[in-house]
C-alpha cells in the first residue's frame, strides 16, 4: 500500500543508459529513496519507481532483469545498474585527475 505522504524530494531526471551520466543518477535516486521511499510501499516498489526513473537504452536493458526477479531488492537492483551501466575505469580516471 502507498503511503498519502506527498514526495519531498525532486525526482531524479531519467537516465537513458549513457555510462558519463550515471553515477548522478545513481546518486539522486539514492537520495530520492532514502528521503522518500516509504511512500513507494515496499522494498520491490520503491525498486518499481527507481525503474519507472529510466528510459531508452537504459530501461530495456533492466526491464528483462526486473521481470526475472519475483521479490527485487534495491542491493539487487544497484547490483545489476552497477554491472551494466558504471564506468569500470571510473576509480582510475579519478585518480589520474588527483
């Protein structure tokens, strides 16, 4: 059941899949759901939501792995959003910046 709270923190734009832009996704809708989350009900809707935030690329790539899942969890999910969509160069990248 949905919590009658109103959302107290913008919604994080879509992200469309494009590896530069995730990690602020990620970051806003981390915030999102540790700020809002409770009127997304569940663990599994609050992952529903995260999953209504994507578009493109992006939501056709997890679409086939959120069917798959019968109870989704947000490890899970940012699992999965980890694997698919983070630089793996990202830490390295940081460093030679340093």
């Amino acid at each position: 059941m949905l919590s009658s709270q109103r959302p107290r923190f913008p919604d994080p734009e879509p992200f469309d899949g494009t590896r530069l832009s995730y990690p602020v996704f990620k970051q806003k809708a981390k915030a999102k759901i540790d700020i809002d989350g409770a009127i997304y009900g569940s663990e599994c809707g609050q992952v529903n939501y995260l999953f209504s935030r994507l578009s493109g690329t992006a939501a056709k790539t997890v679409l086939p792995w959120l069917n798959s899942q019968p109870d989704p969890t947000l490890l899970s999910f940012w699992a999965f959003m980890d694997l698919r969509f983070s630089d793996p160069q990202a830490k390295a990248k940081a460093l030679d910046k340093l």
